[in-house]
C-alpha cells in the first residue's frame, strides 16, 4: 500500500455513522461509545469496542510517530557520552491493549470473526512491543547506558524496532478489516433509516461513508482514486444540506449535523486546493474529515 510520506494516514473510526477518519487527528478525537452499539445488536457492540481501542492507536499516528521517535535517537551510532532521556509511554499503550482484549473476548459472530483474527495479531505484537519498551524506559531514565557502553540499548534496537514494524502492519490490518465491516454496517443503516423515514439521517451517514472510501485512498496516496470519488461525496453531500430541515428534533443533534455539514465541506474544498497544487492543504484535507468522524460520533441517532 502506498502511503503519503510525512503526512498522517493512519484512519480513524466513527462508531455509529460510518468509517474511517485520515490520520492526521482531530484536536479532540476523543469518543463516547454506546453500551450497547449502533442499534443492539452484539456485532455492533463488539465492533464499537474495537473502533476505540483502535482510534486509541490511530490518533496523531501514534505508532508510526513512536517508532520515528525512537528511530530518531540513532541507537547504533551512539556512545556513553551521548544524553538520552527516552520516554515510551507505557501508561498510554497499555490501556488500549485491554480495550482490544475485552473486545476479543466480546460475543459476536460470524460479521465480526475477521476483526478477532486481526486483533489476534496485533494484541500479541503490542505486548512484544511494550515488553521491551518496559525494559528499556529505567534503562534510559537512569542513564544506565553509561555503564554498559549502550550494549543492552544496541542490543534491544534491532528487536525493537521489528516489534514497532509488526505493530504497525496488524495495526494496518484491523484497520481494513474494520472498514470492510463499517460499509457492510453503513449501507444496512442507510436503508433502515431511509426506510424508516428519517432521510436526514440516512444522509449524513451516506455523506460519511461516500467521504470514508475517498479519505481511504487519499490516505493511500492515490490521488486518482480520490479523485474519482470526489463528485459522489459532493452530491452525497449536497443531499444531506438539502435534507438539514428534516432532523429528528434531539437536542444537540442539529448543531452536530451542521458541524459535519461544514466540515465536510471545507474538506472538500481542501482536496480542491491540495489538486490545484497547494502542498500546505494536504494535511487539512485529513484535519476535516477527521473533525466529521468525531463529532459524528455524538449524533443521537433514533432508535
């Protein structure tokens, strides 16, 4: 897979709208999951606990940027003389491998099988990953590298860095296998809500899901594919302002839909400009989308 180089591009996941976010986090991506899912169902419900734990992992890129910060220090070309204060953030990693744990042991079925096998990937690469990392942090918050000559952080550097490259690749993997299950997810809950009458909602989840597989090539860094996308987020988009006067009266829902609205929007002006050749809207095209997917996650969809 082709990624954009120096650009965030790890994605984000909505919890009860539809997919992926670009990697280049929203200042806010926190997330409130649903008890219980987008509409009961325990697919749903163990679904949203992946989508966590895994945002957990994609915001700001958090494994690709640790494995080039730890990169950075240049372990083999250092010496005794050399000051390095290495901090890995254990108090951060560890909670999120419980979360994917307890959405393993979650009960599911046959619709979510696939994202238990990616989990049962990445749990185990993590645990290698942050096992060394824990050896590590003392070593280097001490400066015990002075006394062995850096032998045990040289000879940690290489495994280490193994372990962050599997990481990052299984990380990769529940990604994909998430969205393959949010666009199965998306386009039943599209059709229920229309079905149901509820049209405004049924396009802003059309508009999130046409954005998601836009974002996903873009984040690829498949211009093209992006590209052609582009028009069908536009009209999904253009339905979703014209169908703005038929919300559900919930509160706090009406200013969560015009945030989408708009964020979406501006996202797709960005890509315009980023085509157009300004280089400084390539990471703001991801800033938006990312933005949508969190607030989406707020919107009270009916029952």
């Amino acid at each position: 897979m082709v990624k954009m180089t120096g650009a965030a591009t790890a994605i984000l996941l909505a919890l009860g709208v539809s997919g992926l976010a670009g990697c280049n986090s929203a200042p806010d991506n926190t997330t409130a999951i649903s008890a219980t899912g987008e509409n009961g169902s325990p697919e749903d419900a163990k679904h949203a606990q992946y989508v966590s734990a895994y945002n957990g992992l994609a915001q700001n890129e958090y494994l690709a940027r640790k494995a080039e910060a730890y990169a950075s220090y240049n372990i083999p070309g250092a010496t005794a003389a050399s000051t390095m204060s290495m901090m890995f953030n254990l108090d951060y990693t560890g909670p999120i491998i419980d979360e994917l744990k307890k959405a393993r042991a979650a009960d599911g079925g046959d619709a979510t099988a696939p994202l238990d096998a990616a989990a049962d990937k990445l749990i185990p690469e993590l645990e290698a990953m942050v096992k060394i990392e824990r050896e590590l942090e003392p070593y280097y918050a001490s400066r015990a590298y002075r006394a062995d000559d850096f032998a045990k952080g040289k000879a940690a550097d290489g495994p280490l860095k193994a372990r962050y490259a599997a990481a990052i690749a299984s990380f990769d993997q529940l990604g994909a296998a998430l969205s393959v299950y949010e666009r199965a997810r998306n386009a039943r809950r599209i059709g229920e809500l229309t079905d149901a009458g509820h049209v405004a909602e049924a396009s802003m989840v059309s508009a999130m899901a046409a954005a998601e597989t836009m974002i996903s090539a873009y984040s690829r860094g498949d211009m093209a594919a992006a590209a052609r996308q582009a028009p069908a987020v536009s009209a999904a988009v253009d339905r979703m302002r014209a169908n703005e006067g038929k919300l559900q009266k919930v509160a706090g829902n009406e200013h969560v839909y015009k945030t989408v609205l708009a964020q979406l929007t501006e996202m797709l002006g960005l890509f315009s400009d980023y085509r157009n050749g300004d280089q400084t809207a390539r990471d703001r095209v991801l800033t938006k989308y990312n933005t949508a997917v969190s607030i989406s996650n707020g919107y009270r969809f009916p029952a």
